[in-house]
C-alpha cells in the first residue's frame, strides 16, 4: 500500500480501473522510500487500513440539491436530487507516527544548518538534505496509504448502498468523481515570473485545483479542469467545484480543502456546551447520536466558517468554478 497506493487496493478487490484513473496522481506518488519509516509508524498503520480515524474524518451520505455547471456536472455523472456519499480521511496514525518521528530530527537538523526560527513548530530541513530526502521518501509512503486507505473504504461504501438498497431504486451503484490529496507537499512544474520551474508545492488545508487541459486528469476531465471538493460541517453544505486556468496563475493549482476553522478543538470544547449543541441541531432537524459531548463540540458548525462564503471568495477570484451543492443526510464522524 505505501509504495503502490490506491492500485494496491485495486488488485486486491477493493476498486475498479476507473476508480483509479479519477484519482490525483493516479492514486500513487513516485519515490515512496519505505525503509524511511520508523517500525513505530508500521506498527500503527498496519491494523489501520480501511479505517476513518477521529477528528473532523467522516462519511456522509448528501444528495445533490443545485447544480450550477450542468455541463461540468453531467461530465461528473451528478444531478439534482441524487445521493453521493464523500469520504475525508487520510494516512492515518501511520500518518501521524512518520510526522512526530521526523519533526523530532528535524529539530536536530536545524541546529546543524543554522536555520534560525520564529516559532519553534516550524521545523525544517533542507529538500536537499539528508533529512529532507528521507522525510520526502518516507511523506510520500504515508500519501500512497491514504490513497489506498481512502479507496478501500470508498469501495466498502458502494457494497453497502448496493446491498442495502438492492430493489429499492433503479440505479444504486456509486461510481466515483475524484479522489484528491491535501496537507502534504509535491513536486511540480509551474510557470513562475514567466518562466517555468519545478518547484515544491506544500498545500496545507488545501488541495489540488489543476485548470482545464492538464496531462494528468482523465480523458473526460481535461475539458472542464480538475473536479475539487470542498466539505462543510456536519451542519452545512458541502460543494463539488473545479480547478481553472487562473488558479495555475493566481495560486499554483490550488484551492481550499474545506470550510477552515474558526476555532480551535480544545477552544471549541470550552466555549460550546456538548448538549445544548445537541439540542440546537434536533431543532433544525439534525439528530445527533455522539460518543461524547466534548467530541460532539468540537465539530460544532459554528465552529467552522460559512462554508458557502468561503466558495464564494473562492469563485469570486477565479480559482476555482462551482459545479454542485451538496446538502448533508447522514454523517458519520470519526
């Protein structure tokens, strides 16, 4: 899984070509060193695979209720009033483990290049460091995991619509619009001050957002740029969008990952109380089941930006195109 990604979980039953080719990446960066990642973080990602994690990681069940690029739209296989299911997780504690272990040598490695810091959790070394070669080889493991993780429960999500909806409705197979990558950094080529470089694009809290024509996406996507999904809160809409050719311009291909916080987890768990939460979303129709109600306020929408705004500001510049509104049936958190 770490070196092959989602084809790794392809060949073993849990996906199907087209799957595949409408990843990022194709589901699979190059370079994945394994004999860079700690038996720690093998040991953690071993029994974690095909699993969600904790968090603001969820499964939802949406149905789409606007579409305003019904081109784009069609290209996706999405119209109103029909039930797609998003999936946010990623590499898991294996994930996690390779960050601690290298922040850890990291703090080492700036002392030996006399690299003088503002804040002590900005950390780093060299790309062309020791260190920097072994963190890319071992980050690039934990993205074929997620990869591989988040196609294993995409596939274990379409057997269970299959099976629990068999007979219930004419078409219940979930084909799949985009798989995307975010919070880690690539390598790529773009055209900078009018020339172009290979340069190394780290997108935390962001994503992907190619425009219209790029190499990499499939056949069918190259004519209406790269699908982006960018999710709410379990109170809010989420929305389908895509890259453009000015986000190659204005932003290296990148658009935002999600809503973005307006507070943190632990401020979020002292200002919002679990259950009038609760109480709150039951009066908007929301039913709430919650293992906790400190876990329940963290994930409060209130503690999130107005997920549509922040498409609007997206769309408002130019770096990305809506496409579709999702509202939120069901959500299942972490």
């Amino acid at each position: 899984a770490c070196l092959e990604g989602g084809e790794w979980a392809r060949k073993d039953g849990f996906g199907t070509d087209s799957d595949v080719a409408r990843t990022e990446e194709g589901g699979f960066l190059d370079g994945a060193d394994f004999s860079k990642v700690s038996r720690r973080a093998r040991d953690r990602g071993k029994p974690q695979m095909g699993t969600l994690g904790a968090g603001n990681h969820f499964i939802e069940v949406e149905v789409v209720d606007e579409v305003l690029d019904p081109e784009a739209a069609r290209v996706m296989g999405l119209e109103e009033g029909c039930l797609t299911v998003m999936i946010h997780c990623g590499s898991r504690g294996f994930g996690h483990q390779i960050c601690t272990d290298y922040v850890k040598s990291f703090q080492k490695a700036v002392q030996r290049y006399g690299i003088r810091l503002p804040d002590r959790e900005l950390v780093c070394a060299p790309l062309d460091s020791p260190e920097g070669h072994a963190y890319e080889g071992a980050m690039r493991c934990a993205a074929n995991y997620a990869f591989a993780n988040r196609q294993v429960l995409a596939h274990l999500a379409r057997e269970a619509f299959a099976t629990t909806l068999r007979g219930c409705a004419p078409n219940v197979h979930l084909h799949q619009v985009y798989d995307i990558a975010h919070n880690m950094g690539k390598t790529e080529e773009h055209e900078i001050d009018g020339k172009r470089r290979r340069v190394c694009v780290h997108r935390k809290g962001a994503t992907r957002a190619f425009g219209p024509g790029f190499e990499g996406l499939p056949p069918e996507y190259r004519p209406i740029g790269q699908p982006v999904l960018v999710p709410g809160s379990m109170g809010t809409a989420s929305w389908v969008l895509v890259g453009t050719e000015k986000s190659m311009e204005r932003s290296l291909g990148s658009c935002c990952h999600g809503a973005g916080r307006t507070m943190s987890r632990r401020k979020a768990k002292r200002s919002i109380n679990g259950g009038e939460l609760r109480r709150e979303l039951e009066d908007r129709g929301i039913k709430v089941r919650a293992g906790s109600m400190p876990g329940l306020a963290e994930e409060a929408p209130k503690a999130y930006k107005d997920v549509d705004a922040v498409v609007d500001a997206v769309a408002g510049v130019g770096i990305a195109r809506k496409v579709a509104r999702l509202r939120p049936v069901a959500v299942v958190k972490g």
